[in-house]
C-alpha cells in the first residue's frame, strides 16, 4: 500500500460537527482517514470549536483567524488557512465549498496538490445579496481553474458543468446506517414517547422553508403529533422569524441543534421526516433519515428527486403553502404498514449507496492519484477541458 497522506482539509467551520452539512462531510471523512492511517487536518474557527484543539480521533485540528459576521468569518478564515497550508508539508489540500475555493491557487503556489469538493450552488441561495453571489460564482470558477480534481456530490450537479465543458468527478455524500435504538430519557424529557411527532434537522435557513414547515404543521395540526425542528440559524433575524411561527405553541419542539446519541434517538423515533427545502446539493438530513428507515416526505426539487427515488418516500411540490398543506396531510394519511415499507426501501438503497466508507475509497484514490505525481516530481493534471467563463 503506498505510504500514509497528509491532508489538509479547508472550508467547515470547524471539527467535530455538533451542526452543519459541510462539517459532517468532513468529519466523516477526516475521521476515517486516520483510522486508515494517514495525517488528515482540520482547519477550524475558534467560535465554532470551542475548548482544546487536542487531536480528535486521530484528527490535527488548527485554528485561524476569522471574523464572525455574514459575509467575512468563512473568506477570512479560508485565507488564512489556505496560506498556512501553503507553508506545511501536507499531500493534498481539500476545499470544501465554492466560497472557500476562492482561495484555491494559493497551495498550488507551494506546489501542494488541490482538490475541491462542490456541495452545492451556494450562490443560489437566497440569502445572499449580489456582491456576495458574484464572489460565489467567481469561486466555482476559480475551482475549476486552480484544483487539480474537482469533486461533486452529486449527479445533477456533475451533468451540470459537463454540460459546461468543465470536468468533475461524482463521489457523493454519504452517511452511517445505524441500528435503531429505542425511546429514551432525553426524548421523555421533550414529552415524546415515540413515532409522536415529526421531524425536521438541519441549519435554519430561508431556502430550507423551515419557517413555512412550521406554519403549515399548524395549519393542519395532525392528530396525535408533534414537530420536533432541529436546528438553529446563523442569522438572528431568521431564527426569531421561526421562533415566532411557533408561536409558543407546544406542539413545536425546538430544541436547538442535535448530535451524537441525541440525534440518534429522534432519528429512530420520529413518524416521519419532513423537509420542504428549496435549495440543497446532496442532503445529508434527509439521506440520514432514508438510512434510519423513515418516511420521508420531500419537496421535488433535483436533489430531493435524485435521493429518493421512486418508491422510496413521498417526493411532492411545496413551492406554494396549499402544496406543502396537500403534501403533509397526504403524508399523515399513510398507515403503519406504508410508512414501513416506505422506510424499508429507503434503508436498503441508502446502505447500497450512500455510505460513508464508499465515499472514502472514491476520495483516497483521487488523493493516491495526485500525491503521487506529486512525489514523483511531475506536474499534476489540471481537469477542466475549457477555461471557465
């Protein structure tokens, strides 16, 4: 087997991941990695990794400078870490995301070989204003034209920019297939005794509608459930326009960001899941509620559709409140027996094809790939067939 890698990993917030989609993915990563003997390291944000920077789980975390506001905390971040990079002995340089990849062609100065993982169109957002999209734009273009590989998570995006002209290689998400455990003590203490409630996880955002979940739960008030919302949002302005959807009501439970046993417990309890987002690459939540064996009611956006397929949970329209309303009193009706089967066939195709340990042999080939060239003194290829407009 050729010698272990050094890799340094920019572009999370920081590791590990008590939230986050990105972070997850690299923590995933990161964490496997050295347990297959390499030197993997984690740039992290001291706001978001609070307490001792130790190594975790065989993972060398460094802290850089960053600024916690909208617009500055990642660019800044991501600077400064991609300069620091430039000056380690590291194998591999891994961006995450196209607003980090702005930063991509300083390693390559040092000769350190790039890889940029694409997540998603994060200029797409609505969230961002036009200075800030056009920053977002103009990293994607830098990914293509500074990384040796380019990574996508998945398909739709990879068909994307082939039609482009602009070469990138499909290594999707993925996530674990755990064995489900049983009601426990922090779900009593939401007043849960299981498959009482819905749930939605992830980061508060105006493109994941978790606003308008709320609002349509209340609409249709189905009996005998509640709504767990998981999560939190990085804009204060949101989260409050989310904390007043619900109103106070107690059939809303929000309970702030979950990880760990937590997570597992509502993930392996809940009715169904439920997300009506806008806007995603390849979603980690819902991918990890198929891979728990739930029902999943989806909006049909591209990345929903390419998840789930067919068969595998509810795949609807939620662009206007009467849909989304259509779409969870539909998912309210299933029996017992249909949300099993349902939940069933969305755990076999996860296990089949989304788990983490795939993933990880996909991205060490790549890695193997470059740091060979690397080593052997020749330049790395560089992918993309044009120059990015």
């Amino acid at each position: 087997m050729p010698s272990p890698l050094r890799i340094a990993f920019i572009g999370q917030k920081g590791f590990p991941a008590p939230w986050g989609g990105v972070e997850a993915h690299v923590e995933a990563l990161a964490v496997r990695l050295a347990a297959r003997g390499h030197h993997p390291i984690a740039y992290v944000r001291r706001w978001y990794s609070t307490g001792s920077l130790e190594p975790f789980q065989g993972v060398e975390r460094i802290a850089r400078p960053s600024l916690r506001s909208k617009h500055f905390d990642a660019a800044l971040h991501s600077f400064c870490s991609a300069v620091d990079a430039m000056t380690r002995d590291v194998d591999i340089v891994h961006f995450h995301a196209v607003g980090p990849a702005l930063f991509s062609g300083i390693p390559r100065l040092a000769g350190r070989r790039v890889v940029t993982t694409i997540h998603s169109l994060d200029y797409l957002n609505a969230k961002w204003g036009t200075i800030a999209r056009g920053a977002l734009r103009t990293g994607e273009r830098l990914a293509f034209l500074n990384s040796n590989r380019v990574v996508v998570v998945a398909k739709h995006l990879a068909r994307l920019y082939q039609a482009r002209g602009w070469q990138a290689e499909y290594v999707p998400n993925g996530v674990d297939v755990p064995d489900p455990v049983p009601p426990g003590a922090w779900l009593a203490s939401l007043g849960l005794k299981g498959s009482d409630y819905l749930l939605s996880i992830g980061r508060w955002t105006g493109g994941k509608r978790v606003r308008e979940s709320i609002e349509v739960f209340l609409r249709v008030r189905p009996p005998g459930l509640k709504f767990v919302v998981a999560g939190e949002a990085d804009d204060p302005a949101y989260a409050a326009a989310v904390r007043a959807a619900a109103a106070g009501s107690p059939d809303v439970i929000l309970p702030g960001y979950v990880a760990g046993a937590k997570k597992l417990e509502l993930l392996s309890n809940t009715a169904a899941f439920v997300t009506f987002s806008e806007h995603e690459g390849l979603p980690i939540a819902l991918l990890e509620a198929m891979g728990h064996g739930r029902t999943c009611l989806a909006s049909d956006i591209v990345p929903h559709a390419e998840v789930m397929e067919p068969g595998l949970g509810l795949l609807r329209p939620a662009a206007s409140p009467v849909e989304r309303e259509h779409a969870l009193r539909e998912l309210c009706a299933l029996g017992a027996g249909a949300r099993s089967t349902l939940g069933d066939a969305a755990r076999r195709h996860v296990a089949e094809y989304y788990t983490w340990d795939r993933t990880v042999e996909q991205l060490e080939r790549i890695y193997f790939e470059l740091a060979g060239d690397r080593r052997r003194g020749r330049p790395a290829p560089t992918p993309p067939t044009r120059t990015p407009r």
